[in-house]
C-alpha cells in the first residue's frame, strides 16, 4: 500500500500562517508531554514569543512536516555562528506518534542534513530522551553512537530539609571565600570576570562528543539576557569570591520563567579546578535554594542535567534530594552517514 505523500516546507516564526502555527503547537505540546510529563502545555503567545527571540548568533531554523492536511512532524536545526564547533550541526527531529514508522522522520532528516552539508558541517548531532522510546530506535537505525548520557533529575520542594541547608551553610569556608548574589544583567564591571566563570564550564564531562570548548562573549552575553528578558526569564547568579586574590572561584545560576512559575531550572554550577575540594559546589547549590524557598514560594520542584559521568556533582544533588526524571542521550552521526541511509530509505 503505497504511503501518503508528505510535504516539508520551511516554518518561519515570525511570519508564519496561523493555520501552520496552530499544527506547529499543537505538535510541540504533543512530544513536550513525551519528553517532559510534568510540564504543563505551553501557550501559542509564549510557543511564539520563545521562537521569535533567538539571539541570531545560534543561527536556528525550522522546517515542517505536512500529511493530508495536518501538520505531523518538524525539525528544528542550530548552525551556530560562533568560531568554534563549526564541524557541527545540531538538530531535533519529531514526528507526532500517529504518523511514526511511515518515512516522515527519515524526510525531515534529509532536509536538516542537506542544509548542514551546505554549511560545510560534517557532522549531525541530537538528543533522545528516555520517556520516548522511539527515539532510540530511530538512532539505531541511522547508524548514530551515543556521545553522552545526561540525568535529568528533579528536587522536589516539599521534600527540601531546611536544616540541612543550614548546615551546609555552618560548614562553609567563609574564612576564605565570600558568596556574591546578582539577578538579572551583570553589571558592565563585572563581564570580564562573568566570561571567566562560564569558560569552568568547559571543564564539565562531555563523553565522546566530537565538540571543542565553547566561550561566551560579552555580547552573546547581552544578547543572551535580552532574549531571557523578552521571554519573561529570571536569572539569578550566585558566586564564591576568593579572598586572598579576590578571583571569582565558583558559581551556580538558575532561571526562572514566569510562564510556568512552578519550575526552576537549575542552570550552570561550576568551581574552578584550583578551588575545588573545598565544599564550594555545596555551599553555593545550598545557598541557592534557601533563596529559592523564601522568595519563590510559587516553585515546586527544580530541575538540572549532569552527565552521567560526573559523580562530583550528582554526589551533591542526591544529598540534597534530587532524584532521576528523565535520562537524555546526545547522539552524534556524520551528515554523509545520514544522506547515505536517507537515500536507501526512500
């Protein structure tokens, strides 16, 4: 029985037809409750608003899928512009699960990975996640090795044992470390030694990922807090100040969006390797989240990924009561291998 033909056409956010919007968020709460079931759906007007303020040095673009009239699949491709990492390209691929197994996903790969090789990028990156099993399978049979597993792992408020914190707090190095607290933009003064703090980053386990370090600069920076503005996205920083030499030792950052007030997303934690074995990464996660509890009662659970590799840091969640949600694997595949399995597909 021949299969129906599907359409791929380029979805541009801002715009787009409201008929192909609709199919688009309506696809986009479908695999969000796949991935994430606690999630709540998100809103067309924030769906919206979160495509249409994309800082352009990520260089992201998207394509759907149509069968019949409905809207069954979309890609989502990052062709970054920064100076490193521009052997890869970065790639989502999703198909509503009605319509998986028919030659949708294979269309929309081929799609992503013509234009990658286009850009001159040799290889195709993406993530899978436990909860969709699909997901896997897909990967296998594209041939894809696994670069890095990720735990997603979730702390839920009510289950956060203030005196513990408080005892962290008892045991801090204070004689020679200082804790910093910032929300919102960094002040200007201070970009030089943020640039610093998020190149620790790098440092962080990264499998077999084929990826080289990855710098902020201060003007990716700013873009980056415009985005978070306009998106309606907290930021706050917590950082450790050494004082003999008054370098910033370690930090911890969350972001919080005002669209789904019940999540908190637990982003970067990172001690330089010279200041590390003195209970920074628990001072600062601890500190943090006695400020999370008296200002942001709104909140219910926080989240955070590490690799599953990084026993340091997963060591400090479980003390403090996070426990695994999700499992996220990143895969990698040179664009050649996709065109060549694409091709005998069709």
């Amino acid at each position: 029985m021949p299969q129906p033909q599907v359409w791929i056409e380029r979805f541009e956010p801002e715009d787009a037809r409201a008929e192909a919007w609709r199919g688009f968020h309506s696809l986009h709460n479908r695999i969000r409750a796949e991935w994430w079931p606690d999630y709540p759906p998100r809103s067309l007007p924030v769906l919206r608003r979160l495509l249409t303020t994309v800082p352009p040095v990520w260089g992201l673009r998207w394509w759907v899928a149509w069968c019949r009239g409905d809207l069954v699949g979309g890609t989502e491709l990052e062709l970054s512009q920064t100076p490193e990492n521009r052997h890869l390209a970065w790639c989502d691929v999703y198909v509503h699960p009605a319509h998986r197994r028919r030659g949708i996903g294979s269309a929309l790969l081929r799609t992503v990975a013509e234009i990658s090789r286009e850009d001159n990028r040799r290889l195709l990156t993406f993530a899978t996640a436990a909860t969709a099993h699909s997901g896997e399978a897909f990967a296998r049979r594209l041939g894809a090795t696994p670069g890095l597993t990720q735990n997603i792992n979730q702390l839920r408020i009510s289950d956060v044992d203030p005196a513990l914190l408080q005892a962290r707090q008892r045991r801090a190095p204070e004689d020679e470390f200082r804790l910093g607290f910032g929300e919102g933009p960094y002040p200007e003064a201070d970009l030089a030694d943020v640039v610093k703090m998020h190149a620790v980053m790098n440092t962080a386990p990264r499998g077999s990922l084929d990826m080289e370090d990855f710098h902020w600069t201060p003007q990716m920076i700013r873009d980056q807090e415009e985005a978070s503005r306009k998106r309606g996205v907290e930021r706050w920083t917590i950082y450790a100040r050494h004082l003999p030499t008054g370098r910033i030792a370690g930090f911890t950052e969350v972001g919080w969006d005002r669209n789904e007030p019940e999540i908190l997303h637990q982003w970067g934690t990172g001690v330089f390797p010279e200041f590390r074995n003195h209970g920074l990464g628990r001072w600062l996660k601890a500190a943090m989240l006695e400020v999370v509890l008296a200002r942001r009662p709104e909140v219910k659970f926080v989240s955070t990924g590490n690799a599953d590799s990084n026993a340091p840091m997963l060591k400090i969640n479980r003390e403090l009561g996070f426990r695994l949600y999700n499992t996220i694997t990143l895969w990698q595949v040179p664009v050649e291998q996709v065109l060549t399995h694409v091709a005998a597909q069709a």
